[in-house]
C-alpha cells in the first residue's frame, strides 16, 4: 500500500497512540521538575525545534521568566525575566491563546531582545500556553525546526494537546508536594512537625553514618509556658509560639532544622556542629529570644539546652539536650545547678577535644 493510499483512519489511531503514549510518562512523573523535564523531552523528539523555552509566569511582577530552556545559548536565557507585554510569549500568557508564527519578523508582536541576548535568528514560532482552570501559569515556547521549514497550525494543536497534559500533570506534582509539605509543618509556627523532624533525622542518620562528624541539637522551651496560658489566655499563648518560631527561624543557618518537639518546646538540628559551635549557637539565640521576649506582649523568657554527639543515637541526643534545658532552668542565683549544667559543658567539651587528640 503506498502512502497515498494509506487509511487515513489507520494515520488517526497512530497518532491517538503518540499522545496516549506522550500523555502517559508526562503525567506518570511525581514532581514538578520531573514533569518540565519530560515535556521538555518530548517535544525536542516530536517537533525538532533549534531552540525551545520553558517559561513561568510572575504575576505579581507581571513578568515571564525562563526556567527551562534547550538550544543555543541557553545559559544565558536561563533565569531571564520579561515584561507579559512583550513578545510572542507574552501575549500567549497575556491572552491564554496558542500562537503560531511562520515568519515571526512580519508580526508586530514579536521582540528580538532575546535574538540580542543569544545571538539566535528567530524565524519561525509556536507557542502555547500552560493554564490551570482559568489562569495561565505558564508558556512552552519553540523557535525555528532543524529542517528550516515553518511551524504550522497542526504543529500549535500538537503542543497544545502536549500543554494540556503537561498542565494537569504539573498541578498534580504540586499538590502532591504541597500535601508533603504541609503533613511535616506544625500548622501553628510552621516548624517541622514530629514527622518533619523524623525525615530531617533520617538524612542525618545517613549522612552521619558516611560521613561522620558532629551534630548538635539545642532544646528550646518557654519558661511558665502555662501561667501565659492562664492568665492571658491560649491566643496570647499561641502568639508566644509563633514569635518564637519565627526568631529561631531567622537566626538558624541554612542547613539547620527548626521541629516544634512538644506543646511549648523547639528543637533545632545543627549538622556538622559541634560543641562549641553549639554553644556558641546557643548564646546567640538566647540574647536574640531575650529582646524579643521581653518586648513581647505579654513578656516571655526562654531557656535553651544543648547537646553534641558524634554517634547516630538520636535518643541519646534528644534526650541530653532536653535535661541540660532542664538544668538551665535554675534561676540565676542558683548557682548549685547553673554550676552543674557550666560543668556538663566542659566535660563534654574535655571529651570532644580528647576524641580529636586520639583522631590526629
């Protein structure tokens, strides 16, 4: 049979199974990246475009910015903003329609910028946009075919079919993302929960256990947490909890975790830390909680253990930090157990240096 005489409904249920296919590993991905990766993957097999743009939509700079793109000079693309009144793309985003341009230097609404930028010789353009419900929240961008022909309007239906899955998929990822998120947040302070904590000290058990080295938790817990309670009431109480999060959260180090541990109590997990460092660590939160304590209304004090451990033993390590906060929890004046808790330090501080002398 020549091609002439091919059943065109035989030509229908081949491309039906390209989509069902193509539709099939887009939507089979678990997270966002996974999904841009996959689409992205797509359509450089299917349409063999030169150069071809992922770009999202800012909308409260009204701007589109490149988060993925494949082709010449891609590197410099990359993280590149524009206004949503520019371009071809921008008006895609603009007006949520598909577009398709043979000869994108006779159309008004094309901007050569990127040409500048890149060096690139735009010609020919399709461009479709990505929408959840009514909202466009993204554009798929694709800029002259390897066999120089122009895009055509069955090419636009084509990556708009592709859009559309990519669009379900996208927002499915994101959710699902989000869902994990917030099942590891307390949804009070937005500290890590009990759960979030537990997967924060399952990547410290792996990575003590190839790496090795120290890790220091410092045990936060507000002080006559139930007289604020009492007496101010549980809203006064629980704008205690978020200030305190809220100051841990802006003095803790990038790689640190922040777990809302109990009722009243926070728990900061210090990778590659050791004692001093945690001590030090530890002075600086406290100074840091006292202003913001004290100008607080109603007024809340803080008193903070810590502990270093160069074992996988998370329950030693817990638990050291939450009796060394107890015995801080002396008043000043009470020299006999503030003593106790000075001389826990350097005896920890002793043994640490004694393990390293016996390393060296």
């Amino acid at each position: 049979m020549t091609d002439d005489a091919r059943d065109p409904d035989m030509d229908d249920l081949i491309r039906l199974s390209v989509f069902s296919s193509i539709g099939t590993s887009i939507v089979a991905e678990h997270s966002i990246r996974g999904v841009l990766d996959r689409v992205m993957e797509h359509i450089g097999l299917f349409f063999g475009p030169l150069n071809w743009s992922l770009l999202l939509v800012d909308a409260a700079q009204a701007e589109l910015v490149f988060k993925l793109v494949v082709g010449k000079s891609a590197d410099s693309l990359i993280g590149q903003r524009m206004s949503i009144d520019r371009g071809i793309a921008g008006w895609v985003a603009k007006n949520g329609m598909p577009a398709v341009i043979e000869d994108a230097r006779s159309d008004s609404r094309w901007s050569d910028w990127t040409d500048k930028l890149t060096g690139f010789e735009t010609r020919s353009i399709i461009a479709v946009p990505l929408r959840s419900g009514d909202k466009v929240f993204g554009v798929i961008e694709l800029m002259n075919r390897l066999d120089g022909r122009p895009f055509s309007a069955y090419d636009m239906r084509v990556l708009s079919t592709i859009a559309d899955f990519a669009a379900i998929a996208i927002e499915k990822a994101y959710y699902l993302a989000e869902a994990r998120r917030l099942s590891e947040l307390d949804p009070l302070t937005g500290a890590l929960n009990r759960r979030g904590l537990m997967k924060a000290v399952d990547r410290e058990t792996a990575r003590l256990a190839r790496y090795g080295g120290d890790l220091s938790v410092i045990m936060a817990d507000v002080d006559k947490f139930k007289s604020i309670n009492d007496r101010f009431g549980h809203a006064a109480g629980d704008e205690v909890l978020k200030t305190l999060a809220d100051q841990l959260r802006a003095a803790v180090r990038l790689a640190d975790s922040l777990a809302r541990y109990g009722g009243d109590e926070f728990l900061i997990l210090m990778p590659a830390t050791g004692p001093e460092e945690a001590e030090i660590a530890r002075q600086r939160f406290k100074t840091l909680l006292a202003k913001a304590g004290a100008a607080h209304d109603p007024p809340f004090s803080v008193t903070l253990g810590a502990h270093t451990s160069s074992e996988v033993d998370f329950d030693e390590l817990f638990d050291e930090s939450d009796r060394d906060l107890y015995r801080r929890k002396a008043t000043p004046l009470a020299l006999g157990q503030n003593l106790l808790a000075a001389l826990d330090d350097e005896a920890r501080g002793d043994a640490e240096s004694e393990r390293q002398e016996k390393q060296s």
